[in-house]
C-alpha cells in the first residue's frame, strides 16, 4: 500500500488511515532519531508555514516553530492579538490570501468549522493545532511517545479527546 499525504489535511484523527498513522509514527520517529544523531536532512527547504493561533499556547506554537525550522522552513506565527483573522477578515478571505503565500497552515483556534473553512478555502494543507472538536496532532504526539515508553503496538492503545477545557 503507497501512502500519500503530500498536500493533504489533517483535521482530525479521521483523516488519516490506521497504515497512515502508523507511517506517520514511523517517519516522526526516524526524524527525531537523526536529529539526535546529528545527521538531519531538512526536507522543507524553502518552505513557508503559517501559524494562526487564536488560543495562545507555548507547547503547541513550539513545536510546530522547532520541527519546521528544524526541516528548513520558515514560520510566520499569527497570535489572538496580532491579526484580524475572523474579525476584520473573513476566515475565507484569509484563507485564499494566505494560501498563495504559504505552503501549509496550522491553526489552533475554538471552533472546528473555522478549521474547515481554512482547508477548503487555502488551496494548501491545514492542521488542526487544537479546536474545541478536536486534537489530532496532539494526538499523534502522544502515541509517539507512548510507543516510545510502553512499546506496545499501535493497535493495542487507546486515546481519547474530551475537549479542552481550560481554553
């Protein structure tokens, strides 16, 4: 089976196919290793990635700014207070605008719909950083790292997204 993300999103966990996130498992887990090792190949060289968040988080906006600089992007982060996205600016417009200017989104922010909207309107890929529906990478992120520290087998795990509830 070929897995093909390239120019996909990613929404939520229903996204992706169990042999997908497994790939996606495997490939986080040899990048983390030759990082560690010293011997990293940036692969999104010339790359740029938006970073909408109107929730703001540390963990979060970290980790997607350290993978992509760590891959040779470059990041654009757009917080709560520093952009009109959703006020002044409809999330289509800004979804059009900046979908000609970069080559992925990432966006945290409250309601699932807006998440959608990026995706359908964005002509580039979308991952759900957090909404109020859901956390895929969050997700992911955690089953990397029980893998890591259990070294069960993907299908012998269960996670579950309750919401978030300090947000």
């Amino acid at each position: 089976m070929s897995i093909k993300l390239h120019g996909r999103s990613v929404l939520s966990l229903d996204d992706l196919s169990a042999d997908e996130i497994r790939f996606l498992l495997k490939l986080a887990a040899d990048l983390k290793a030759a990082k560690q090792a010293g011997h990293e190949i940036p692969r999104l060289v010339r790359k740029n990635i938006a970073l909408i968040f109107e929730k703001d988080s540390t963990r979060t906006r970290t980790g997607f700014e350290v993978a992509a600089y760590d891959q040779g992007a470059h990041v654009t982060y757009f917080g709560p207070s520093g952009s009109h996205i959703g006020h002044k600016e409809s999330m289509k417009d800004t979804a059009r605008v900046l979908g000609r200017m970069y080559d992925a989104i990432e966006y945290r922010g409250f309601a699932q719909h807006q998440a959608e909207l990026l995706a359908t309107h964005a002509g580039v890929p979308v991952y759900n950083g957090l909404t109020n529906e859901a956390h895929p990478t969050q997700i992911l992120a955690d089953f990397m790292t029980m893998r890591e520290f259990t070294h069960k087998h993907l299908s012998d795990m269960t996670v579950a997204f309750v919401g978030e509830g300090r947000d």
